[in-house]
C-alpha cells in the first residue's frame, strides 16, 4: 500500500498544502498574501486571519490536484515551528481536526528541516538526492545557518547568525531604497542590471562559522543617507549598482563562512542550499562555481522549493512517518527553536 501524506504550511505568510505518494510529488498549492505589500513587512495578525480564510480551499485543491480521495491519506504533516505563532496555530488546529475526522496520524515537521529536506523532493524517479552526510547552507527570512546533515531527522548547526538572517538583510535594505516587501526578490532583479563593485558595504569580522547581518544593514542605510543630503534622487539614479553591491556583499558574508565550514570538513563531498534566499541568482550562481572549484556535487533546488511551501513539509513528514514518528493531539507550536 501507497504512504500518502498531506503536508501543511502556515508559519508566516504563505498557506501552502501539498500531497506526496511515496515520496513522489503530487501536488504543491501556495497561496501567498499579498495584504502584507501595504505595511513594507508581514503584520501577525493579519497573516493569521489570511491562513483561517485560505487553510481550507488550499487543502481541497491540493488533494483534487493530486488526484485523490482524502479518505487515500496516510498521515497529516504539519509546520509546529518555529514562526509566527498565529499563523502555525491555523495550520495545527486544522491538522488535528482534519487527522482526529479521517483518523490518520499527524506528524510535526520542524519549519527548517523542511527547507533542508527540499532536495528529497521527488517529481519523477529521475530526481537526483543528496547522500548522507552533506552540508546545507540553510538562509531564509528568519535563519542563516550552516549544517551538516546526518539523517533525515538527524543535523548538526555548526555556525549561524548572531542577529539578522540573510533575508532580513535584503528585505531591510530594500525597504531602505524604497522597495516593496519582501525586497529580496527586487533587489535579485535590480542586481542583474547593475555593476557590483561600484559600492562597498562593511562586512563583519567575527569568529567562527556564525553569520552578522546586522553591520551590513547599518553601513547600508548610512551610505544612502549621506548621498542623499547632497542628491535627492541618489537611489533612483543608482539603484541597479545599489542592488548588486549590496548582493555582491552578502553573497561574500555567506560563501566566506561556508569556504571555512567546508575546509574543516573534509568528508563533506556535496553541498546543498536552501531556504527563501537561495532563490536568489547570484547566492545559486556562486554556490555552484565554489563547488566546481572543489570538485564538490552542489544541490540547487528548484525556485519553488525554496520560498516557503508544503511540499518540503510533506517530504520531511513521509520520513518522520516512515520512522514512526507521530504526535499527540496535544501538541502545541512553537515561535523559536534551532534546528
Ligand atoms: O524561506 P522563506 O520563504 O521564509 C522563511 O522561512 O523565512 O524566505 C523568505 C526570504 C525573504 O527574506 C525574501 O526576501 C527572500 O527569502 N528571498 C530572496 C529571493 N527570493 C526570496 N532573497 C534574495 N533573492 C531572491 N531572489
């Protein structure tokens, strides 16, 4: 018999609900809110009620898209965490009443392991997975951090960031030049059109394998603002080379520490990335080539499996079940955990 799990997304703004059979994909159905553009971030509370009016039709497309019955679900896996707190509540409350009315299991699924376990995500038998142990770059809006994979269920931190997350970083200094929320994507699109070495950004000097953001964003901001006293139309007349200065800075914060991380590590034979930010052109283009340099295997997932999404939460789900792993009706979620 076939292992069909539902996985669900609701830990901040995208309420997402997918279907894998057998590890295979069968659907993926994200819907995004777009009330957040308004306040140049996302509000919790309005997230929250945009997942309460969204929870229910993504989930009845995503099973009618993968073409099954909900009565054919194994499991029901869910975002426990970390996020915001309301919008996990909606996805949660909605896994217990639906696992409780087809009386399946529910599986929790840290929100990072899904990022991690993207690259398991299998359209057709020809998707090439990473083997254990491999390192992830995992860098989202909330979380920078270096891993080494042991197991599906089984990571190791060896460094991540003391204050911002990479996307924070994008997000806060776009909001800076005036882009709308979140900046990260309009800042990847601007970059392509600019010259990157035109401005130089303070980049941090701290020890080991953790990540700053935080000195960037601030030589970031005082760079514009003293420009602007003497042109009002700095930014728009250098927001192309803005963007690829900024994106050539934080690209070498990231790769500096991963260059480190990997040298102390020489069993590490492939390299993945994943989260929000390896969405972006250059954090891909750059991974791949210091992974040709290092005769490394690299692991690029694909742009829709590393922004927010149920699918990643449906794989990480299939290997917790696989192994048993369920949970009570009594779980509750949480804002804040490490991998
Ligand atoms: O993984 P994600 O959807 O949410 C979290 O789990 O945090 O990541 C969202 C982050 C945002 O900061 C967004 O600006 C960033 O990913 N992002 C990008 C790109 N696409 C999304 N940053 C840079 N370039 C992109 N193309």
């Amino acid at each position: 018999m076939s292992d069909i799990i539902l996985g669900i997304e609701s830990s901040c703004d995208d309420t997402s609900a997918a279907v894998i059979c057998d590890g295979v994909l069968l659907s993926n159905v994200i819907a995004s809110q777009s009330v957040h553009e308004a306040y140049g971030g996302v509000v919790p509370e309005l997230a929250s009620r945009a997942h309460q009016q969204n929870i229910v039709p993504v989930v009845s497309e995503a099973i009618k898209r993968a073409g099954i019955d909900k009565k054919d679900l194994s499991a029901i896996a869910f975002t426990a965490g970390p996020g915001l707190i309301g919008s996990l509540l909606v996805g949660t409350s909605f896994a217990k009443g639906f696992s409780t009315a087809l009386g399946i299991p529910m599986v929790e699924v840290n929100h990072l392991h899904g990022h991690v376990l993207a690259h398991f995500i299998k359209e057709d038998d020809t998707t090439e997975v990473p083997h254990f142990p491999y390192m992830c770059l995992l860098i989202s809006g909330g979380n920078s951090q270096i891993i080494i994979v042991e197991d599906y269920n089984k990571m190791r931190i060896l460094g991540q960031t003391i204050d911002d997350a990479a996307g924070e970083a994008f997000d806060k200094c776009a909001k800076v030049m005036g882009l709308p929320y979140p900046g990260g994507p309009y800042i990847d699109r601007l970059a392509a059109e600019g010259d990157a070495s035109r401005f130089k950004f303070s980049k941090p000097h701290i020890p080991g394998l953790d990540y700053s953001f935080s000195g960037l964003k601030t030589s970031f901001l005082y760079t514009l603002r003293d420009a602007l006293k003497s042109d009002a139309d700095f930014i728009e007349k250098n927001k192309a080379d803005l963007a690829a200065s900024l994106q050539r800075t934080i690209i070498e914060i990231l790769l500096d520490k991963l260059k480190k991380a990997v040298a102390l590590h020489p069993e590490i034979k492939q390299l993945a990335i994943g989260g929000g930010v390896s969405a972006n052109s250059g954090v891909r283009e750059a991974v791949a080539d210091f992974c040709r340099q290092r005769h490394l295997k690299a692991f690029i997932p694909k742009r829709t499996f590393t922004t927010d999404n149920a699918a990643m939460v449906a794989i990480a789900g299939y290997f917790k079940y696989k192994d048993g792993q369920f949970c009570d009706l009594d779980i509750a979620p949480f804002a804040r955990v490490e991998v």
